[in-house]
C-alpha cells in the first residue's frame, strides 16, 4: 500500500529521473507512462501500419491483438514479441510517433485504461504528461516539471550524446518545439498544469534539489 505520486511536464525538464529516485527512496514502483505510448509507437511501426491510413476500426483491431508487456519496478522495461525494446523506444522518431499516437482516442483509453489498473493500488509514482490531469485526478500528491526551452534542449542533447548518438543542437531544440506544439495542442489530454498540483522550476536545480523539494510534501503525506 502507499499513496500515489503523479508527475507531469514536458520533455527535458528530468521527469524520468527524479521519479526514479523518488520511487526507490519511498520503495514505490516507478510506472513511465511515457514509455508505455513509445511501446504502442514501436510496435505501431514495426506492424506495418502508418498514421495517414489508419481508422478506429483498424486501431481497435491492432490494440486487441498487440503483444505489448510493461513491467515496472525501479526501471521501466518495455517488451515487444518478447523482445526487450526499452532502448529502442527512445530514438526520436519514435517519442514523435508516440505524441501524435497519444492524440487517438483508442489508444489513449487503452493505456489509461493499464494505468489505472497498474496504479490503483498505491504506492507508485507514475510519470508522463497527463497523470495528474488525466489518469489520476485525485491522486495524493501532484507534481509539474518545467524548465526553459534551452535548458530542456542542452539536457536531451547531452542525453543523446552519452547514449553515443549523434545529435544536433538545433535539430534537438526543433524536436522539443514539435513534440510540446503536439502535447499542447491536441484535443484529448493535452498537457496542462493541473491546478492542484505543485509547480518546480528546474532550470536551476539539479536533481538532488528537486527530489528535496518534492520530498517537502511527499513525507508528511506518507508518515
């Protein structure tokens, strides 16, 4: 049992991370939701099947047959016909995939559908873009991220970079405006600030100063 924990922002602001820790400090599972849409995406790709010629028919058809396993504990894993692709799910095109997925309403209620059954229970800390506006509205404790544009692109690039991946600065800041334009934009869950939860602005902090900070709150609720 434990309370559950959702945190929100867009890409770059240290989301992954910080729940990370937040979840091996509480011994909470930590649930990537983020991954769980770049899953659908790489499997969506490797089905054969394009954005341009598929229907609520042809979705639901797909989602019903998809042979997709999510486990979560410290790490998120994502298994694809048995084949480990968490690594595989962070290239680019993928997450831009996934954004444009996220817009479909047979794929968002699939996964929100797994996160509610994943999360009920407490004691998570679940991550993503619409966990506390969407997923969990009543969740106990709230969070959003941010940071500013070239904050967030200076992160993703040094990412990228350690993972030993080419990347170009400009090209990095265009797929950050892109995926926010989309997340922002899109007519189901789009991001948003929830008004109940509590802002951090990480531009300035490392991450041991937003884990203390969320900790502020998270420790009297869990006492």
């Amino acid at each position: 049992m434990g309370i559950i924990i959702t945190i929100d922002g867009p890409s770059g602001v240290g989301k992954s991370t910080v729940s990370r820790i937040l979840a091996k400090i509480l011994g909470y599972r930590y649930i990537d939701t983020g991954a769980m849409y770049r899953g659908v995406a790489y499997a969506f790709v490797a089905s054969g099947y394009s954005l341009e010629s598929i229907d609520d028919g042809r979705m639901e058809t797909f989602l019903n047959g998809l042979d997709l396993e999510f486990h979560f504990d410290d790490t998120a894993s994502v298994f694809y016909r048995k084949e480990d692709i968490s690594e595989k799910i962070r290239e680019p095109e993928i997450s831009l995939i996934a954004s444009k997925l996220s817009q479909n309403r047979k794929v968002r209620e699939y996964l929100t559908g797994k996160q509610r059954e994943i999360g009920r229970p407490g004691g998570v800390v679940l991550e993503g873009r619409d966990t506390g506006s969407v997923v969990f509205p009543d969740a106990h404790v709230k969070f959003f991220l941010d940071a500013d544009h070239e904050e967030r692109a200076r992160r993703r690039h040094l990412e990228l970079k350690e993972k030993g991946k080419e990347a170009n600065i400009d090209t990095v800041k265009e797929e950050i405006s892109i995926r926010d334009r989309q997340d922002s934009q899109r007519e189901l869950a789009p991001l948003v600030r929830p008004k109940d939860s509590v802002y951090i602005d990480t531009t300035r902090l490392d991450i041991n100063g937003v884990v203390e900070e969320m900790l502020k709150y998270i420790l009297p609720m869990v006492k």
